[in-house]
C-alpha cells in the first residue's frame, strides 16, 4: 500500500503540464575521443594522466564513448520517454587553443548531436562550461587569469552563432563552487592548484565570466531562454551552540551563497570574511558586471551537510561532520540520503526574489549496481528518485518556482577523481564492452514520463 500511495504521489501529472522532465550529462563524463578530430588538450586529460589523481589509475579517454555511440544513446533517451537532454560542449573541441582558429569538426559534431536530438523529438538543453577548460589557457593561468573573461565571450559567442537557430535553452556553467573549490583551493579536480590566493581569483572572474557569456547569449538569442546551474547542500548546525550555529552560516555561504548572491546582485556574501581579500582582484564597474538579470536558474542538490565549528579550519572556522559518522543512510559515494535536503534547498533559493524560475538541473545517487543476466535491479535509486521527487512536489505546492527536474545521469560514466567507480546512470554501462542495459531505475523513470 506504501509503495502505491509514492507512486500516486508522484505521479507526473501532478506536477503539472508545463513541468519539465529529463536528464542531464557531461562531455567529459561521456564523450571519450578525447583526441580525435581536432580537438584539443583539456586540463581534466592533462590531470587525469598523472599518477594518483583519479581513483584505480582510470580516465577519461573513451568514457562512454558518447561521440560515437551518440545516435543509440539518444535512441535510449526516446526509449525512456525522456523529452529533455542535457548535454555539454567541450570547449577544446571547438577551439582546440582555447581561442584562436575554430576547429570545424568539433562544430559539425555538435551539430549532429543537435539535429539527431530534434529528429527524435528530444529538446536539446546545452551547457557550455562543464569543467572542461582548454590546457592552453590553464598554462596561461586559467581562471586565475582576468583574461579569461574575454577567452570565454569568445567561445560563447562561436557557440551561440553555430546552434543558436536550433536550441532554445542555454546553461552558461555548471557549478562554479566545485570547479572552483575542487580544482583551484583543494586541488582534488582539474587543474590541482591550491591555496586561497588561486581560489579568490578564480571565483571573481568565473562570476564575471558567467554574466558576460550571459550577456553575449542574450544580445545574438534573444528569444533563448538562458540560465546558470549551481551546486546546493542542504546545511544544518551540528548542534544548537551559537558557535554551530554561526559556522552552520558561514558553510551556507560558502557552498550556496557564494555565487548567485553576486549575480543576483546582491554582492558576496558579508559573512565570509576571507572575501576582504578578493578587493585586490575587483575592479572598477567590476560590480555592475557581476549581476544578470537570468530566465532561470539551475539547481543541483543531493545531500545535506552537518557543520560544527571548527577552531582549527582555516577561513571558515567551520567543518563538516562527514555522513558515515552519523549512522545515516549513505550512498556509494558516502553521500546522506535525505530527500529533505531539496525541499529546503528550493524554499531557500525561493526566497530570492530576483529567481524567476528554478529547474532542478541534476538529482540522482550512485549505488554499487551490479549486472545479473543482462538485468540491472536497483531498487534503491528507485526509492531515492521518488523520496526526492516527493519532496519536490511538496515544494511545488507549497508554490516553490520549480518548473523542471533533470535526473543525473544517463549513463553510468566517469565521476571525475573517483573514476568509473560509483554508478550514477539510469543505463549500466559495461566499461569493457560498452554494452548498456536500462536498470530498474530508468524503466521505473519511463514510466513515470509515459
């Protein structure tokens, strides 16, 4: 009886007619032929080849083999009822230097993509920075780099020219707060620079890149409908202590506040203190430039975090109490499972007024699926799909701007530093053969959109 009362529950039409549904990607999570046809080095195949950085020694280099099996996967996607597909452009696979001479089979690729997806009747929603950045550019300081700004006009402005007359939704970048974080503070993802004086930098100029690539989509689209995603935790105090309490805040704005704040106008977030540091780096107009008026906003949410005040982390005098300490239930990449954590995270961003529509760009869980006889049971995502999904609901009636939910992913494929390890997909893929076999979850998704 439980298991009918979910499912009625979320049943598609109660989310409305105009509601959105489908899937979202990555080029490089996906697309292997990391060095056919022109396309140039990225920073994720220059760090994914030394040793120790991504888990069992794997890469990228044929992933899913998405370039040249794009036709049957996009076949699965009509298959699974799936109306809406979520993909990236490599940005070194149009300019292969990053900027410079365009290279043509990178274009004409996409484009195929693209008219493959319409032929199919699938509404192609594109991302145009996915953490791909040219290794050219990173040899020139890469997001450190002021002239980053105009090296990604550049590459938006090719990118809107050439598929601008057949897509109709735009994602500027795809979770500026990791590649920031990961990439140039921690040095855990592409390019594996450290330290805050690599960070601030980065973070100002992928705000400023952000707006401007905004900017170029709506003077040559007007008619598009162009938005940003952005990576959300749900963040709670380990305890009632003021000191939690505050650090709770501080994490907050950290992870959430960050960089739509800015974007929407309202500058960055006053309780960092460690952003004293970024005046170096603005500079006059610079916060004019920071703020665009967006069509949407992309959210991505999977968990929560516990935060307790931590005297001896630098900047944040904050820490997480990591979930497999809780006694919670977990995922494989030792994520809590708690499906509260997006109606919460709808009601924050809700509260912004400057929001004109939210989609929930990515959802999904990683659990160790394994194939039986060709079949892939995976009851467990089943549950987290609805548990969450639930909970957008709830949101939604609540009268939460939510007009849209994208399952990450499609494919089980390369999860950056933890290789090929968790298996977010709702299709298994067999790395060794490339053979792919629907799972439960993705027959159950099906059904839902039928």
């Amino acid at each position: 009886m439980e298991s009918t009362i979910q499912d009625t529950l979320i049943n598609k039409e109660r989310f409305g007619k105009d509601f959105t549904w489908g899937v979202s990607t990555a080029a490089v999570q996906i697309e292997g032929a990391h060095d056919a046809d022109g396309k140039g080095e990225s920073i994720w195949d220059v760090f994914s080849a030394q040793k120790g950085k991504i888990l069992n020694g794997d890469h990228h280099q044929i992933a899913t083999d998405f370039y040249n099996r794009y036709q049957n996967d996009i076949d699965l996607v009509k298959q699974l009822n799936i109306p809406n597909f979520r993909f990236s452009i490599s940005w070194p696979r149009i300019l292969p230097n990053g900027t410079g001479p365009v290279n043509q089979a990178g274009i004409d690729y996409y484009n195929n993509v693209i008219d493959y997806c319409l032929k199919q009747g699938i509404e192609p929603w594109i991302t145009l920075y996915h953490w791909d950045l040219p290794y050219a550019l990173e040899l020139q300081g890469g997001w450190t780099n002021r002239a980053i700004i105009n090296w990604f006009t550049e590459y938006v402005t090719i990118c809107a020219q050439c598929f601008g007359d057949r897509v109709k939704h735009w994602m500027v970048m795809n979770e500026p707060g990791v590649f920031t974080g990961a990439g140039y503070f921690f040095g855990i993802h592409a390019p594996g620079k450290t330290g805050i004086g690599n960070f601030l930098p980065a973070v100002h100029h992928a705000v400023l890149s952000i707006t401007a690539g905004a900017k170029v989509l709506r003077a040559l689209l007007p008619e598009a409908q162009i938005g940003t995603t952005f990576s959300c935790s749900y963040i709670e105090p380990y305890s009632n202590k003021p000191k939690d309490i505050a650090a709770a805040i501080r994490v907050d704005a950290l992870l959430n506040r960050l960089f739509i704040e800015p974007i929407l106008g309202l500058g960055y977030p006053a309780e960092l203190s460690v952003l004293k540091d970024m005046e170096k780096y603005i500079l006059p107009g610079d916060h004019d430039n920071l703020k665009f008026d967006f069509d949407f906003i992309g959210l991505q949410n999977y968990t929560r975090e516990i935060v307790k005040y931590s005297l001896f982390t630098p900047y944040i005098q904050a820490s997480l109490v990591k979930a497999k300490e809780r006694n919670v239930p977990l995922t494989a990449m030792g994520w809590e499972v708690y499906p509260a954590a997006i109606y919460h995270i709808l009601k924050q961003f809700n509260e912004y007024p400057q929001i004109k529509k939210i989609y929930l760009t990515e959802n999904g869980a990683a659990f160790p699926d394994e194939a039986d006889d060709g079949k892939v049971d995976d009851p467990k995502r089943v549950e987290y799909l609805k548990a969450y999904l639930q909970q957008v609901l709830k949101a939604k009636k609540e009268g939460c701007k939510v007009s849209g939910y994208f399952v990450w992913t499609l494919t089980d494929n390369f999860e950056w530093a933890e290789g090929y390890n968790p298996r977010f997909g709702l299709i298994y893929v067999d790395f060794e053969t490339q053979q792919r076999i629907v799972k439960s979850s993705g027959k159950w998704y099906a059904d839902l959109l039928r």
